[in-house]
C-alpha cells in the first residue's frame, strides 16, 4: 500500500455510527481510542498534525511547522508523544537521523461518547478533540469556498460538492441512514486508498454530516 494513500481518517463514533439497536461497533480497520489514549490526543497542535497528515500524507517535523506556523522543536516532540502511542508511524527508509519522515497510522480512530463521557476530564478530552477535528474540517471547506475559483479549474469545480439535506428522523432512522452512508463510503473510498496515486491527483477531503438540530422538536405521535 502506498504511504500518501495509508494516512487513515478521524472518525468519530456518535451515537450515529452504531446500528439501529444502539450496540457500538467498530470497522475491522478502526482504533477504539479509550481514555488513555484519548488524553495523549487531547491537544490542539496534536489533533492538527494527524489532520495534516492525514490530508498531505507523510512529512517532517520542519515541514509540519511551516504548515502549521510552529516551531519544528514544538512539532517534533509532538510527534514523538504521538508516536509513543502509534497515533503517527516513521516512514521507514526515508529520511535520516535529523529529518525523520512520519505518517498517520493507516486506521481510522472510533470514539465512544458513552464510554468517555463517565468522567469529567474523559468529557473535557472529548469534547477537545472533536472541536479541534471539526475546526479543522470546517477551515478545509470555508477555504475552499472561498478560494476554489481562483484555485482550481473548471473541471475540478464541477467535480466537487457541497450538500446538506435536511430531514425529520426518529433517532433510529438517523441510526440507520448513518450506517448505510458508512457502508457505501468504506465500499467506495477502500478502492481509491489501495491503488497507487495515478499523476494528477491532489489531496481531496470527503465530508458528509447527519445529525439532529440544536432547537428542533420531536413530532408528537
């Protein structure tokens, strides 16, 4: 497997994720983060290096620090306490003993609200963690809402898109329609991750939201 292709995703499981009974489960290639592990991610400039490098592929502490606006000292030892816990894995055969080369381990990382929630610093790292993840998410696509045009060409604009659907769904619809869209993305994107990155390809970041609204009510039977 090529290593641009084996950065993983973050992924968080929400009540969403699980199926319509509410029993958590987990893809065969997912990480079950508990709170150990939990807590060794709940830093902003930690939640940052796995999205960038989940988004670019491997890079290097000083590379990390100039897209990220830190030092290579702040963003080497990062990656070191991230490493210790196999969050990132060194590239092997790349690199040397100054510039080591690092990549996000190839699984996605599943989160248990329920199990996290059951202590006041699990709910702290937790709602951390998904902040800064979404924050990252949510730069990613106002940039490219603003910048896109001047950026790309016609093709690749009429190859991307933005959807939102808004519906009414009791908490086991949302269940289901959740594990469906899971099942259709892991069909779809497995492929495009284990081929060898044809010339012309640029980092693509895929975004799809279901969830209930602050302030909305349930239908009364």
């Amino acid at each position: 497997m090529n290593d641009e292709q084996s950065t993983g995703e973050a992924r968080k499981s929400l009540a969403g994720e699980a199926p319509a009974s509410g029993e958590h489960q987990l893809r065969p290639t997912d990480r079950h983060i508990d709170l150990a592990a939990l807590k060794v991610m709940a830093h902003p400039l930690r939640v940052r290096i796995l999205d960038e490098l989940s988004k670019f592929g491997p890079l290097t502490a000083s590379g990390l620090g100039a897209r990220l606006g830190e030092s290579s000292g702040a963003t080497s030892y990062h990656l070191r306490q991230l490493a210790k816990h196999d969050f990132v894995l060194e590239v092997e055969g790349k690199g040397n003993a100054r510039e080591r080369w690092w990549r996000r381990a190839p699984v996605g990382l599943s989160m248990d609200p329920t199990e996290l929630g059951d202590t006041a610093a699990g709910r702290e790292a937790y709602d951390l963690v998904n902040r800064e993840f979404r924050r990252n998410q949510e730069n990613a696509l106002n940039d490219f809402m603003a910048r896109a045009a001047d950026t790309f060409s016609e093709t690749w604009l009429r190859a991307s898109t933005i959807s939102t659907s808004n519906l009414r769904m009791t908490v086991d619809e949302l269940a289901e329609l959740s594990a469906k869209v899971y099942e259709v993305l892991d069909e779809a994107i497995v492929a495009f991750r284990e081929r060898e990155v044809p010339p012309g390809a640029r980092p693509v970041q895929v975004q799809f939201n279901a969830f209930p609204i602050i302030g909305g009510v349930e239908k009364e039977s």
